[in-house]
C-alpha cells in the first residue's frame, strides 16, 4: 500500500513510482478543490523525472539582485542620525548604493519613517 499523501514529498512520490493521475487523486483528496490542476501535476511530474530536485524558484535572468551589508546598514543609519532630513535620493547618491537599496534600508532595515507633524491633527480637536 501506498504512503499517505500527509506524509509524502513530492521527490517521495516521484521516487515511489506513482503516477500522475494517482498524485493528483491523492492530493485532491487531501486538499479538496484548492489543488493542483491535473495538467500541472503532469508538469511537475515531468520536470522531476528530467532532474529537476527542488521546487522551488530558481533566480531569473536580469532579475534584481539586492546585497544590504551590516556595513551598509551602519553607513545609512549614520547618515540618517546626521541629517534627519536627508532624503532616500541623497543617500543613495554614496557609491555602491542604488535608490532600491537605500529605500529598503531606511524603511525596512531601519524602520525609519517620515515624521507626520501632528498640528493639522490636532486643530481639529482644539
């Protein structure tokens, strides 16, 4: 008898020589309406008998490939602390550092945000 589906990786069923169609039952089962179509348990099922061992997505062509250093946290966080009212554009003005980057580290890394003046808040209230 067969592993339950619960149990089993995709490599796992590949190994076991289960065939498409009985996947596809078996995960329909498991996950009802939400599963892979059977033209893309077909698809898997081929990609996995050519080698591929990971299903996972590999990096694309041309796509952005985005390195924020410890040293470049601490460079922008100095730059920061120096000018509060410097601007993403002025940091990534520095060498080696691209508008992406210094938006991600000011806003991500760091948590820094615009500081909202609360004045017009609270004339509504006085």
């Amino acid at each position: 008898m067969a592993i339950p589906l619960a149990t089993c990786t995709k490599e796992e069923q590949r190994s076991e020589g289960v065939i498409p169609i009985e996947i596809h039952r078996r995960i329909k089962v498991h996950y009802g309406d939400a599963c892979l179509s059977l033209q893309q348990v077909y698809e898997w099922t081929r990609k996995f008998i050519n080698g591929i061992s990971s299903a996972t997505d590999s990096p694309l062509l041309g796509q952005a490939h985005r390195v924020v250093t410890p040293e470049a946290n601490a460079a922008v966080e100095a730059i920061v602390k120096e000018n509060r009212c410097v601007t993403v554009n002025e940091i990534a003005a520095h060498p080696d550092m691209s508008h992406g980057s210094a938006h991600y580290i000011v806003h991500d890394v760091l948590q820094f945000h615009k500081y909202r003046k609360l004045k017009k808040i609270f004339k509504v209230f006085i």
